[in-house]
C-alpha cells in the first residue's frame, strides 16, 4: 500500500480543471460593423435596390430638363438692323460718313468739270486754228496728265472713304461690345447673339429679345457722354 502510495506521488501532476469560456461581445460588435461596412459599399458600388431606381430616373430627369431650362434662358438676342437705326452713336456716325463722302465726291465732280471745259476748249482752239501744232501737242500732254491725277484722286478718295468706314464700324463695334460686358455683369447671359433677317438666326423667340433696353441703355450713355 505504501509502494502503491508512493508511485503514485512519483511524477503525479496536478490536473487543473477548464472551464468553459464566455463569449466576447466586443469582438461579435466588430464582426457586425464589418458585415454592415461591406454592405454599404456593395449598395455604393453596385446600384441601390431596385425600388429605389424608378427615384433615381424621376431626379436625373429632372436635373436634365434644369439643365436645359439654364441654357435657354443664359440666351439673348439684339435685333441688328434697329441697334444700327436707332442706336444715336451709330446715327452719328453714318451722318459724318455721309457728309464727308458728298464733301469728297462734289470736290472730285468740280474737278472732272473743269476738266471737261478744258478738254472743249482745246478742241476748239485747234478748230479755229489759235494754237500752233507745237502747242497743241503741249496741251494735249498737259490734258493726259490732268486725266491722270484726276483718275488717281478717285481712287485716294475711295481708299480714304473706305478706311474712314472701317474705323466708324470698329468704334460702333467697340462701344457695343464693351456696353454689353458691362450690362452682362448683372444678367449673366451666356450668349447674345445679333439677329439680322436673312442673317444666320432663321427664327428668334422675343421672349429674348433684349434690344428695346440695350438701345435706352446705350443712348442714355451717349447723351451723358456728349453733354
């Protein structure tokens, strides 16, 4: 019994009882925020469910017709043909046109009808026999010559006419242009256009049409700028 008792205590390890262990809340709470953060993004990446797709039509819809509701009112239209009839700088310009072109063209007919006369009284004095051979050959150089400058003078004149229509046209342009930037400032306006009939634009709303206000705008500055 003694021999027994002591090999048993020979090499006897304790053995310790295991219990059972508790379930860790935390670690199921990542577990489910995982789960639910892969959902989301599954939803973000792959399309909303089904029932929410006909919401999603009606919006894009709506932001498309917004969109072209935008554009067509970021629109205006200037009637050319009244902006250049009733515009006072315009007016003004084409009367200081007008008055130097008759200026050029009375001064260039006083010219040709004095050369006329000339013309007539050579080939009377050769009929009656009043000028040598010599000097009517002079006189016949003397003519050619004033025929010369004459033609040389209508083209100076059409030359300088053209050029004096070119800086009118750039300064309406300019006064224009730099009206409308200023006038923009506060309407925002995308596009205003210049319609002309027979022009580019075959049909213009007047629903944007702008041309009564831009042309009191545009004469109340140029009464204040003359004054």
């Amino acid at each position: 019994m003694a021999e027994d008792q002591k090999s048993t205590g020979q090499g006897h390890i304790p053995v310790v009882p295991v219990e059972p262990r508790g379930f860790n809340k935390g670690m199921i709470i990542n577990i489910v925020l995982f789960i639910g953060l892969i959902a989301l993004y599954a939803i973000h990446f792959f399309g909303q469910p089904d029932e929410e797709a006909p919401m999603d039509e009606v919006y894009q819809e709506a932001l498309v017709e917004q969109k072209i509701d935008d554009a067509v009112h970021a629109i205006a239209y200037i009637d050319s043909e009244s902006l250049m009839e009733d515009y006072m700088l315009a007016i003004q310009l084409q009367a200081d046109f007008e008055a130097e072109q008759r200026r050029l063209e009375n001064d260039l007919d006083r010219r040709q009808r004095n050369f006329q006369l000339d013309i007539e009284r050579f080939q009377r004095d050769i009929q009656e026999g009043l000028i040598s051979v010599e000097q009517a050959q002079i006189q016949e150089q003397e003519l050619m010559q004033k025929q010369q400058d004459l033609m040389q003078l209508n083209e100076t004149y059409r030359e300088r006419l053209s050029r004096k229509e070119f800086e009118m046209n750039n300064e309406l342009l300019d006064s224009i242009r730099g009206f409308l930037e200023r006038y923009n400032r506060d309407k925002g306006y995308d596009f205003i256009l210049g319609y002309a009939r027979g022009g580019g634009i075959l049909y213009a709303s007047e629903a944007h049409d702008i041309t009564s206000e831009v042309l009191a705008q545009l004469n109340k500055e140029y009464e204040e700028s003359t004054r």
